[in-house]
C-alpha cells in the first residue's frame, strides 16, 4: 500500500484516496454501482434468480437497484417517494448481490 506524504494534502493520510471518497464512501460507491447496474442489465443474460417469472421482471429488479444508487449519487435532499426508491432498491441490491453475474 502507498504511503501519501505531507505534499499531496489531497490524499487520505492513511489511504490510496483523495479524502473526499473517504468522507462520503456511500456517495462515492453510489457513482461507480449505477452504471455497472445499468451495463447489467442491457446485456442478454442466461437465466434469473428463483422468485422472478422472467427475465423482464429480472432486469426491472436490476433497474430499480440502479436507479437507487443513482439517487444516492446526487448531492441534495431526496423526496419521500426517492428515498421509498432508494430503500427498495437497496433492499434488492442486498437480497440480490450474490446473483449480479452471469
């Protein structure tokens, strides 16, 4: 692991990342989840996981998870209805996790 010196204040000063990741890890995490979420879903997969009927109701499922990370990516106070967005969307992303493959 690199050490940072005193020279590059904008580094963590026990990590390889400019503080502003480390401050807001979720926001910084959001950002780099939402795309790949949406790259996911676009690509024609080989099967979903038990509880869905088809791959349409998968890919829906996939989208509501990025769609919750990309909330979670802006920078401002979220509506009731975003944060019901964000929940479920999280609440899926953790049931989920181990099935983003294919």
């Amino acid at each position: 692991m690199k050490k940072s010196n005193k020279t590059d204040s904008n580094r963590s000063h026990k990590h390889d990342f400019p503080d502003e990741e480390i401050w807001n890890t979720a926001n910084t995490l959001a950002r780099l989840i939402a795309p790949r979420l949406r790259a996911f879903a676009a690509i024609d997969k080989h099967g979903f996981p038990v509880g869905f009927s088809d791959m349409r109701q998968w890919n829906s499922a996939i989208q509501q998870m990025a769609d919750a990370f990309e909330l979670m990516s802006t920078v401002r106070t979220l509506t009731a209805d975003e944060e019901t967005a964000v929940r479920t969307g999280l609440d899926l992303f953790c049931k989920y996790y181990r099935n983003l493959w294919d």
